[in-house]
C-alpha cells in the first residue's frame, strides 16, 4: 500500500462524507415540504447533478454564472424531486444556509 492509494482513499472518503452532510438537510426538507420523491438517493443524485451543473457553468461562463446557479438548483429540485416552486426555492434556501455553515465550521469551500 503506498502513499497514492491511501491518498485517493482518503479523498474519495472525505467527498462522500461531505455529499451525505450536504444532502441530508434537503432530504429532511423535501420530506417536509411533501416533495414526490423523499427517498435519500434521488435527493442525493439531485444535489449532485445541481453542483456538476453549477460548476460546468462557473468554467464555461465565469463569475457571471453565479447570476444563473440559484435557477439551476430551482429548475433540479422542481422536476426531479417533483415539488412545487416554493418548495424548491425552500430547499435551495436551506441546502445554501447549510453550506455556509458547513464552511464556516470547516474554513474551506466544498462542494
């Protein structure tokens, strides 16, 4: 076992503990605000395929694409995780007050 392997271990550990940190909260929210699909994994592809997104926007169009990323999130969490556009907009809310938080207690930007 060499220094790589436990690198690589070591970081594929710390983003999937960082994922599920991420998405729990939606997930209790979506459950609250009565989202069709409340199931960990759908909310956890969401949360997902939102940063994948957002951060393909941030290459391609630079800062202007903060201006676009808060639509992005709403548009996922409205058709994927079938819930109305209030509801997006409170899981938004709260994954991005989650992450501040996260930030805060860490000192670093995730995700």
């Amino acid at each position: 076992m060499d220094i790589t392997t436990f690198s690589v271990g070591a970081g594929l550990s710390i983003v999937l503990l960082i994922l599920v940190l991420q998405t729990a909260p939606i997930w209790f929210a979506a459950k609250i605000v009565g989202a069709g699909k409340t199931e960990f994994l759908p909310v956890g592809i969401a949360v997902v395929a939102g940063g994948v997104i957002s951060g393909l926007l941030l290459l391609s169009l630079g800062l202007k694409a903060l201006l676009i990323m808060p639509f992005v999130y709403l548009g996922i969490y409205k058709f994927y995780l079938d819930t109305s556009f209030l509801g997006a907009f409170i899981l938004f809310v709260l994954g991005l007050s989650f992450q501040a938080a996260l930030n805060k207690f860490l000192g670093v930007f995730l995700l």
